[in-house]
C-alpha cells in the first residue's frame, strides 16, 4: 500500500530532484525520495552493528591467508 504525503522541501532540492528526473537517474520525484528515504532506514538499521564492530578492534585471523593470496598467482596453483 503507499501513502501520498506532502513535503515541503527547499527550492536548491527540489531543483536537485528534478535534475535527477530530466537526466533519467530517477524515474519520478518520489522515487528520489524513496530512495533516499529507505537508504536512511537502512543506515539508521545499520548504526548498532557498526558501533560493535568499531569497538571489537581488529581481527587479524585472516591476514596471513590475504597475503597468501594476494601474492599468489591462478598459474601457481596448477
């Protein structure tokens, strides 16, 4: 189901959103909302895992097999 609602919105975005439209980046001014809308619930989503994962440090488990790979060559492996 969607919900039509009323914004107001600053001419310098509602300029920014049009832009988007006439270029073809966004099919309507609601789909630049949208999408900005549901990019924000996922940060928002996003935000406690981010704090865990910045105060965990750093894992180092898999450095040794990184470097591994990335020094060795497809043609090694044969």
């Amino acid at each position: 189901m969607n919900t039509q609602i009323a914004v107001r919105l600053p001419d310098d975005l509602v300029a920014f959103v049009d832009d988007l439209v006439s270029r073809g980046d966004a099919a309507s001014r609601a789909a630049v909302v949208s999408g900005a809308l549901e990019r924000e619930r996922r940060a928002k989503v996003a935000e406690p895992d981010a704090v865990i994962l910045a105060s965990a440090g750093t894992d180092t488990d898999l450095d040794r097999l990184a470097e591994f790979a990335a020094a060795t060559s497809m043609d090694d492996l044969d």
